[in-house]
C-alpha cells in the first residue's frame, strides 16, 4: 500500500488550514492565485476517491481545499455534476477560464471516462500522475542542459586564457632560453 498520496493529502490539508482565513468567500473568488500544482489535486482527488467519495463529492471537497479560482471552479463542477448536469456542460466554464483552462481540461480528461463509464477514476488519476511527472522530468532534463552550456561556454572563455598565461607562455619561454 502506497501511503504518499495520502500522507501528500495530508499535509496540504494541514498546510491550508493553518492559513490564516478571514471568512470572505468573495476575496476567494476575486484573488489572483497561482493554480496549485496538477499532480498534488490529482493526488488529493485520488485520495478522496479511495475513501469512497463520488465523483462530484471529492471535486467539491478537494476544490474547496485550495485557494482562489482556481478552488471555486472545481466546486462549481461539483455542484453542477451533482444537479444533474451533463458532464461537458458541467465542466464547460472551468475549462473555458483563460487561467486555469489548460489545468481543468486535463482534469476533466482525466476524470470523464470514470464518469461516463462508471468506472474506477484511481487507475487514470495515477496514470495521468506519471504523465505529469515524466512531462515535468522532460522539462527539467532540457532546462539542465541549456543551463550547462550556458555556464561553460564563459567558464571556459575565463579559464583559457589563464591557461594560456600561466601554462603555455611559461614553457615556450622556457624552451626558448634553453635554446639559446
């Protein structure tokens, strides 16, 4: 049994209730907060569900978690699955949001043939987790390796002619008096 998405879960649970909270849902709604990372609200989704949670519960429950819109938009789903609302209306207005469009498409992509099927979300979830994660691991490699020779290319400029002045200049001139 895998307990990091659940201890993951936990300790975002305790982190945004130690946050301090005024009551005001409409400064929620209107702050611009940056979406939390997809993999930790697949994770929270994943752990909502394996407690027995439905669909709509544990979107409601996990977006009423995070902060901001972002939150508030997987509410909002929640309430609309469970009116009885068509999956694609349900997640028409979160996936259409110029800032947090991309996140809840993979969200709702990730989450619809459970909905549709009647099936597990769990095996989706930890593969759209991986996914994630090797997107994310592709990113860092490229990063590194422009960052490499970005930084070698001057190191190497500044130890060249060091080289050459303490090295090469010293031998030749070496040489040459021992020749004469």
């Amino acid at each position: 049994m895998d307990l990091k998405p659940l201890i993951v879960a936990l300790s975002t649970i305790m982190a945004l209730l130690l946050m301090e909270f005024d009551g005001s849902s409409e400064r929620l709604v209107d702050e611009q907060v940056s979406p939390p990372p997809l993999s930790l609200v697949l994770a929270l989704l994943g752990v909502a569900v394996r407690q027995g949670a439905s669909l709509p519960r544990a979107l409601g429950v996990v977006g009423s978690l995070l902060p901001g819109p972002y939150g508030f938009r997987m509410v909002r789903v929640a309430h609309l699955l469970a009116g009885g609302n068509g999956w694609d209306l349900s997640w028409s207005g979160a996936i259409g949001d110029p800032d947090y469009g991309r996140s809840m498409q993979v969200l709702a992509d990730c989450l619809e043939p459970s909905w549709r099927l009647g099936s597990s979300p769990l095996t989706r979830i930890e593969t759209t987790m991986r996914q994630l994660d090797h997107r994310a691991r592709s990113v860092l490699a490229r990063a590194t390796a422009t960052i490499t020779v970005r930084l070698l290319v001057p190191t190497g400029l500044c130890i060249l002619p060091a080289f050459v002045l303490i090295g090469v200049i010293p031998c030749i001139a070496a040489f040459a008096g021992g020749m004469s």
